[in-house]
C-alpha cells in the first residue's frame, strides 16, 4: 500500500526532524506544521493548544503540492519511502514575513534564513509515522533511552549544556558550573547541519571526548547528541533548546551570552531576557553572562566573578578568534583552549 502513495521527497533536516517528532524530542508536536501553527508560533510564540513554542518545524517544498488535506503521502529520503504523512494542511508560506518574526530579520546573510528561503515557499503539515528508522549513530539517543540513563545513574537534577561549536575555556568553565549545581551534567551537541565556517560535527565529538577523557568527572557526564539542524534564530532558539533538553529529562539548562547567535543580528543577552516574557516552562534556565580570561584574576571569570575595576584585563574567548588563529597557523594561547585539543581542532581548520 505504501508504494502506491504519492511520494514526497524530503531532506536530510527534515529526516532528522521527522525522528525528532517520531520519538518525543519536539514534544507537544505530533508532526510538520499546519498554517496555523506556524503563524501562532510566529506571531505568540505558542502553539494554537497554548504550550509555548517557538520556531517552526517545517515540511518545505519548491513546488506547489499536488495532495491535500485528508490525503496521506510517503515521506521518501534518497529514493526510499520511510515515513508516512498524513496531509492535515497544504500551504503556502511567505518566507520573508516568516524570517521577520521568527529570526528577527530577513536578511540572506542570515544562515537561517538562508536556509529558510531555500527551501520553498510551500509547505505540508500533519501527523508523521516511521516506518523505517534511520540510522543512529553512538550519541544519538532517544529522549526515553536519555532519561533512563539519568534514573540509571540515580540523577534527580541535570543541567543541560547546549553547544554546536567544539570547546574552549568558556565552554569548560560552563560546564562546571553545571557540575557544582546538579548531580549530573548533559553535553548535548547538535549534530545537524550548521554553518559552512562552524567546526565539522566529527572534529567537535572529538575535541568534547578528549575534554570528558581529560578533564572531567566521567561518572558525572552525560555526552549524547540532538540530531537536529543548527537554525541560528537567537532568543526563540534558546527557548527551543530548553524546551527540547526538557523533554530528554534535564531539570535545568544553560544560556550563555548570545545564546545561538551569528554575527552581529542579536543582542548578546536577548537569549536571556526572551525568558522573562514567557510562563514558566518545566525547566529552570540558568543565565550566564560573558565568560572570559582575567589576567588580574589569574584564570576564568565571568561578569559576576570579575570586579569591574579588571576589565582592561580582561580577555574574550571566542571559537572565532581560535578558528582565526589556526587558519594563520598559530597556536591559539592556553587561556583561550586546551593545548590538548589543538591537534583535533587544527584537522577540522584544515578539513573546512
């Protein structure tokens, strides 16, 4: 039967997406979204039923769809049917109204709303069925599989750590703060498609294995993965990133400055005042100013730990500023990465 349904052809987002829906991580949605729950999480930042969500999940398509509402389609990747649709709306979006609200611009140099923008001005909204799972690799694990392993290890509070980039100084100190307020600590990676300059997602599954070996309490450590697009929208990206860690079992979750930022398109701490305009969402959000080196200090600090008096002493750390050093082949200095991890981090420079 599924062989005689009209076939849909989707992405690699979209197939981790279906997964993500599949197995609860996108808990309340069911499936892609209809009309109106994009433009109630657009315009309110909740779902027409009233749970706060923020970005959209999207079944995008260039051409106008030939199904609608009562249909069901295969959802087909590389040629192979692996899940079902089942039509609850076929519509069309305006892609620059959309990027307006949901990223805040609607500007191409934006790789979200690049990204949006390139795939389709139509769209298909409903329930989803898989029928065949893709492959999962080692830190790709289920929402159910994630919460049981904290049972497992007895965990009551989990402070999650969101990062789509490969760890420095500040990374490391974030994650100890973690470490001081829970039992345990969830390094949760996106593995997803990011931007062209961000580290490839195998050289930042290293350089965090090497720091976990290294340098961190390993029975205290949670490392999986969320097999999911980066979508650099900012706020409404850090409300997502919390609601998603919430429903793999984190009781708390932490955002840092410019919490899922590029460039220069966010106010460094909109990520944490996004949370004072919303209900409270079942999870307790940690905010965590700039994180930096402070020579006077002799060590990592951040806006809360450092007197004003050292600020001219005071040191930013950034991927970018090592990713910069390395592609001029020098060694970025201690203060701002491991000198441990610099050989993985000097083959993803060269790889890129």
């Amino acid at each position: 039967m599924v062989e005689t349904l009209d076939a849909v052809e989707i992405g690699e987002d979209e197939r981790l997406d279906l997964e993500n829906l599949a197995t609860g991580a996108f808990h309340p949605l069911k499936g892609f979204m209809t009309r109106e729950e994009v433009l109630s999480v657009a315009h309110e930042m909740r779902l027409p039923t009233g749970e706060v969500w923020t970005l959209p999940i999207l079944l995008q398509l260039q051409r106008k769809p030939r199904v609608g509402r009562g249909d069901t389609v295969a959802l087909a990747h590389g040629g192979e049917r692996v899940a079902l649709l089942h039509v609850e709306a076929a519509y069309e979006l305006d892609l620059r109204a959309l990027a307006q609200k949901v990223f805040g611009t609607d500007s191409e140099a934006h790789p979200g709303v690049a990204r949006l923008y390139a795939k389709g001005p139509y769209a298909l909204g409903g329930q989803v069925k898989v029928l065949k799972p893709r492959a999962r690799g080692p830190l790709e694990k289920t929402p159910e599989e994630v919460r049981a392993f904290f049972r497992g290890r007895g965990w009551q509070k989990v402070v999650a750590f969101q990062t789509r980039n490969a760890p420095h100084r500040a990374h490391e100190y974030l994650i100890r703060l973690g470490l001081e307020l829970a039992d345990g600590v969830l390094v949760h990676p996106i593995l997803g498609a990011k931007k062209a300059d961000d580290f490839p997602t195998e050289v930042i599954v290293e350089a965090y294995q090497a720091l976990l070996e290294g340098f961190l309490p390993k029975e205290r450590v949670a490392f999986f993965g969320l097999a999911t697009p980066m979508r650099y929208a900012g706020p409404r990206e850090a409300v997502f990133h919390a609601l998603v860690r919430k429903n793999f079992g984190a009781t708390h979750f932490l955002v840092g400055r410019d919490h899922a930022g590029v460039g220069e398109f966010y106010d460094p701490y909109a990520a944490h005042r996004i949370f004072d305009t919303l209900p409270p969402l079942g999870i307790e959000i940690i905010r965590v100013g700039a994180v930096f080196h402070c020579a006077l200090c002799g060590g990592i600090a951040s806006e809360r730990t450092c007197p004003e008096g050292h600020r001219g002493a005071r040191r930013s750390i950034s991927m970018t500023k090592v990713r910069a050093l390395l592609r001029e082949g020098k060694a970025p200095p201690p203060e701002l990465v491991r000198p441990e991890l610099l050989p993985i981090l000097s083959q993803g420079v060269s790889n890129s």
